[in-house]
C-alpha cells in the first residue's frame, strides 16, 4: 500500500498564521501612531520655542518688549479665571504665531490659538508668557520671557508660565 502524501500546509496552520500576523500588525500600527501625535506635539513645542527666542532679539535698552507684543483683544479670552489672555497675532511675533495656529488648525484640536499674557497690556511689557495646546489630550506648552519652557504649564497673570 503506498501512501501520497501532498505537500502544503492544513488550513489551521494558515489560521495560525494569519492569526499571528494580525497581532503584530495591530502592535506596530498602535506604536506608530502614539509616535505620530507625539511627533505632532514636538513640532510645535519646537515651534514655541522659536517664538520665544524671536522675543528675545525685540527687547530694548531698558529690558522692555514692544508695547504690541501680545495684544489684548476686544473681546478678552478667558482660559482660566481671573486671567486675561491676549494673542500675537497683531505684533511682531505675528508670523511666528501664525504659523503655529496654522499647524494647529490643520490638526484639528479644540484649541488652535496661541495666547499670552504680559505683565501690563497699557505699555511697554517687562514680562511675557505664552502657551498653545500641543496634544488633544490636554497638554500646554508654555514660554516665558524668564526662559521658562515646560509642558502642563499655562500663562498666567504677569507674563509668567504657572501650572496647568
């Protein structure tokens, strides 16, 4: 009796395959978009930080920036309570700015807009902060004019970055 045997694989081995195949499929995807949103969130941190070193190369003789670095607007942004917000939209960081709310636009997040605050908005400020969104998640980038940088921070009253 001679027996023919066929060579190629049983179905529950390509089941078992394909069921392997599908698991490291869904881990690599699953890293590459947590790679992704935070790659987002770098971009405009990076992005902030160039508006801030901007900032810097505006201050005068007596330590002071323009008197349009962060403009108040008509109609006062409230983020948090007792806080006016101001934007850089109407000075001279306007392209910086621009560029970031862009970005922020594109990506489709609640909050787009790159707010600040400053010491006094009546003259010449001594003092700036300003913070964007940099993850749908609730996460704020803010600068200063002391040089502080930090996520989970907001502007707060007098131009300085507090705890968010």
């Amino acid at each position: 009796m001679s027996k023919n045997f066929t060579k190629g694989f049983t179905l529950i081995e390509i089941l078992v395959v394909i069921a392997i195949l599908s698991i490291l499929t869904s881990i690599v995807l699953t890293v590459l978009i947590s790679t992704r949103d935070r790659a987002k969130g770098a971009a405009v941190m990076t992005s902030m930080r160039a508006l801030a070193n901007q900032a810097e190369l505006l201050i005068d003789s007596e330590g002071r920036y323009p008197a349009n670095l962060c403009v108040q607007p008509t109609n006062p942004v409230y983020f948090r309570a007792g806080i006016t917000y101001g934007n850089f939209d109407l000075g001279p960081l306007h392209k910086e700015s621009g560029a970031i709310r862009k970005y922020l636009m594109t990506q489709g997040w609640s909050l787009w807009q790159v707010y600040c605050t400053v010491d006094t908005f009546s003259d010449k400020p001594s003092a700036w902060a300003g913070f964007a969104m940099v993850d749908p998640g609730q996460v704020y980038f803010c600068v200063d004019s002391s040089g502080f940088r930090g996520a989970n921070y907001i502007a707060g009253n007098g131009g300085k970055c507090i705890p968010f």
